[in-house]
C-alpha cells in the first residue's frame, strides 16, 4: 500500500520536471553553446557546497560534470564525502584503489595514481570511501592543514578543464580544504521551507576562507533544485531566494523528478540515463550557462 502511493507520488511529481521559461522571475535566456576548446587546462576548480544534507550537491556534481563531458571538457570530479555517493553514482566502486583520502595523508603519493576513468568518456573521478571520515582527525594537526588538497589538486588541474569537488554536508576541515582548493563555489538549494537557513553561515565560511586563505574565491551561483512549478511552495521559496540573492541565482533551476534516484540506482549521470528527460536538459542548460557566464572554460 505505502509502496503504491510512494510510485502514484513520485510519478505525479515528475510532471513537473521542467521549471516554467523564467522560473526565477527573470527573462530567460538562451545559453549558447559552448565551442570547442582548442586545448585542455589548466582546470578551474569549483566547490559544490551547502552544509544543509540532501539538497542536491552529489546529483549536481554528476550531471553538471556529465553535462560539461558531452561540450567537450575534460573534467575531474572529487568526491570529498566519505559517504562516497558521487563514486557509487557514477558507478565506481572504492574498496579497490586509492581514495583522495590516501592522497591526503599521503603528499608525496602521485595524485593521477587515484584517478580513474568513469564510463563517460572525458569525465575521471578521484573516489572516497568511508575512510574518509576519519581525516579530518588525522589532519588536524597538519601544518598548513587547510590546504592539503590543494597541494594534491595542483599536480592535476593542468589536464582537466573544470575540477568539481563534491562537498560532504559540514563545514569542517575537509569542507574548508576544498573552499582554500576552489576557485568558484556552487550552491545548490533545495526549494522548500528551510532552504535559506544556514545559506549565512555557509556565505560566512565562504568569507572567511576568502579574508585567510584563499583571496580569490568568488561565488558561481546559487542553484535552485528539486522545484516543483505546481506547488506555491516552492514558486514562494524561488522567490525569496531571488530576492535574498539576485544575480547569484542561477538562471537554470533544476526541477523535481524520480529519474534521479532511479540513474543513481543505475549508476549513470541522468545525462545517459535519460537524455532527453527535462532534467537531463535543465544541466546540459546549466552547463551552458556556467560557461556564459565565466565560471568554467
Ligand atoms: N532534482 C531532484 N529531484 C528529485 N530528487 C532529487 C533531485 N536532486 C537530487 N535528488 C535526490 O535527493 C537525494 C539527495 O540528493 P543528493 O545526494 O544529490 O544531495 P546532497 O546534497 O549531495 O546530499 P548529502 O548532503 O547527503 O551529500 C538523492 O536521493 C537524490 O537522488
Ligand atoms: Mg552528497
């Protein structure tokens, strides 16, 4: 019985996949399509964070990477959560092989001995795995501990074009190790009642990682995800994030569907799981607009 009105809901909520033309209340835009590079690298580093759980970073980091693969970038995606949900989404398994916690620990180690390709051609991964959690003890009393990764990241950025690091939902040490990292920070939102509680805290962060150790940071964008055009709710959510941020909201918004947790399952980007699915085309759209605006080559 809860399994049937768990489909009937989930099916019903895929209707609105697609967020209405200017969702965010602002004229929409045409994004162009990004042109070929003529070269790869050196890659801009971007920071997929909110400290807030279950709002859409590790989805985000898959698809957006998928997205950006299909234009022709190389990208690299970190997975700095030791619940390791971006690996297992893009199908890799991490009990074999080295983890971006081995590298951490581990300076000296060759950061390419822990890249491994994905099943996208163009997108690689540095997985985690539970281990994970333990670094940030381990790190703690590091000199520089702040900037680990990205000493580790600097071996590789020459040949990527985009690297995008998928935050665990804290702000600790590792959250902060990939902020010092970064040179964009992305943050999704999920489009319900308590979205903007913590997103000061979060800016805070951002600030503080800027006034100590990392100058150059800039915020790419707030992104609105799982939007439901039917529900008032939601449009009044999208509206007050609008007002709160202006310009920093992103134009794409990611609406609400079951495909996700069903690519998850299936271990593929829904950019392969179902390309024309509205949601595949709202990244593909995301990505264009990333790149209209700067934020990635
Ligand atoms: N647009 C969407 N529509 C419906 N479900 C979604 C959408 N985006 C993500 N989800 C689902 O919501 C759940 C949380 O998403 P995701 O894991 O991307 O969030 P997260 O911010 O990385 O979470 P965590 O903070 O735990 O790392 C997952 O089950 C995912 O499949
Ligand atoms: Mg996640």
């Amino acid at each position: 019985m809860a399994r049937a009105d768990d489909t009937a809901l989930f099916a019903s909520t895929d209707a609105s996949a697609a967020p209405k033309p200017g969702a965010t209340g602002r004229p929409l835009r045409e994004f162009p399509t990004p042109p070929p590079l003529s070269g790869h690298g050196p890659a801009r580093i971007v920071s997929l964070c909110n400290q807030k759980g279950g709002v859409g970073k590790t989805t985000t980091t898959i698809s957006l990477a998928a997205a950006l693969a299909e234009y022709g970038r190389r990208v690299l995606v970190i997975d700095f959560d030791p619940q390791g949900a971006l690996s297992a989404g893009l199908g890799i398994g991490t009990h074999e092989g080295l983890t971006i916690y081995d590298l951490l620990l581990n300076p000296k180690r060759p950061a390419s001995e822990a890249i491994q390709e994905t099943r996208i051609p163009g997108l690689d991964i540095i997985p985690a795995n539970i281990d994970l959690s333990a670094a940030e003890v381990h790190l703690v009393n590091e000199v520089a501990r702040e900037q680990i990764l990205s000493r580790v990241l600097r071996q590789v950025t020459g040949d990527y074009d985009v690297v995008l690091i998928d935050c665990q939902p804290s702000l600790g040490l590792l959250t902060v190790n990939a902020l010092t990292a970064s040179h964009g920070v992305l943050i999704p939102l999920e489009c319900e009642f308590f979205a903007l509680r913590g997103v000061a805290l979060l800016i805070e962060t951002i600030e503080k990682v800027r006034d100590r150790l990392n100058p150059a940071i800039e915020l790419d964008g707030i992104l609105a995800t799982m939007f439901d055009s039917r529900t008032l709710h939601s449009r009044e959510v999208l509206e007050r994030v609008v007002e709160a941020f202006g310009d920093d909201v992103l134009e794409t918004v990611i609406g609400r569907t079951v495909k996700f947790p069903d690519a998850s399952v299936a271990g593929t980007p829904i950019t392969s799981f179902a390309p024309e699915h509205p949601a595949a085309k709202a990244y593909r759209q995301l990505a264009r607009e990333l790149v209209a605006r700067g934020a990635v080559a």
